[in-house]
C-alpha cells in the first residue's frame, strides 16, 4: 500500500533520526513537535504519529537497502514538497548542532535523489543551524 504525503514525511524524519544509529529523546520531541505545529501536517490524526513512526522504524530495520526505503518515501512525495521534506529531514537531523558522517551522508542521498538546486539545499541547511542554535 503506498505511503500517504504525511506518512512519508514522517517516516524520512524517522530515517533521519536513525542515521546516525541512535534516536535521541530530542529528536523524537522535535519530530512531535514538527507534526503538532506545520501546515503540511494539518488533517494528520496526532494519535497515530507513534504508530507511523513504528511502521517507518520497523521498515527501515526490515529493508537491506536505504536507498530502496528512500525511493519507496520519495514516490509519495509531490514534486513540490520536495523542499519541505528535506527542510524536515535537516531539522531532525540537526537537532543537537552536530552532524555525525552518516547524517551527512543521508542528507546528500535526499538532496540527490529530490534532484534539489544546491542554493535551495544551502539556505535550509543554514536556516536550520540559525533557528537551532543555543545562547550558550
């Protein structure tokens, strides 16, 4: 059964979030949080974010191919929420100011995939490392 738009979203947050094999309670709070206040997620039943985050979990562990997992996201995906899932993608993975080898790596994998303009990928990658950023 394909993926709804907001399902995909979700799970190519989750895949973020388990790039760098471990998900942090920061991460998980951030992808709540993404999906309790953005437009995209508007008519989104909340009550089964823990079980679509579950389903993406258990695909990701069950698929021996991410590129296979990212492909199956992406179809699901119109063209023109392309930036906002990799807007997303960036957030989550951002959450804690370090990007370890492998988010890196994913994040080039989405950008590639999603074909996104270099500028585009630039000015959301930094605009999350500004709206993350800490006083201290």
């Amino acid at each position: 059964m394909p993926l709804s738009t907001q399902d995909a979203l979700i799970y190519l947050m989750v895949v973020s979030a388990t790039s760098d094999a471990k998900v942090s309670d920061r991460e998980l709070e951030a992808i709540g949080a993404l999906v309790g206040r953005l437009p995209v997620f508007e008519n989104f039943n909340r009550d089964s974010l823990g079980a679509v985050a579950a389903e993406a979990i258990d695909l990701i562990k069950d698929s021996s191919s991410l590129d296979n997992v990212l492909d199956m996201i992406l179809k699901a995906l119109p063209a023109r929420l392309h930036d906002t899932a990799y807007a997303l993608a960036v957030e989550v993975a951002s959450i804690d100011l370090r990007l370890e080898q492998e988010e890196l790596r994913l994040l080039e994998m989405i950008r590639d995939t999603m074909e996104l303009d270099g500028l585009v990928s630039a000015a959301i990658e930094a605009s999350a490392r500004a709206r993350l950023r800490r006083a201290q």
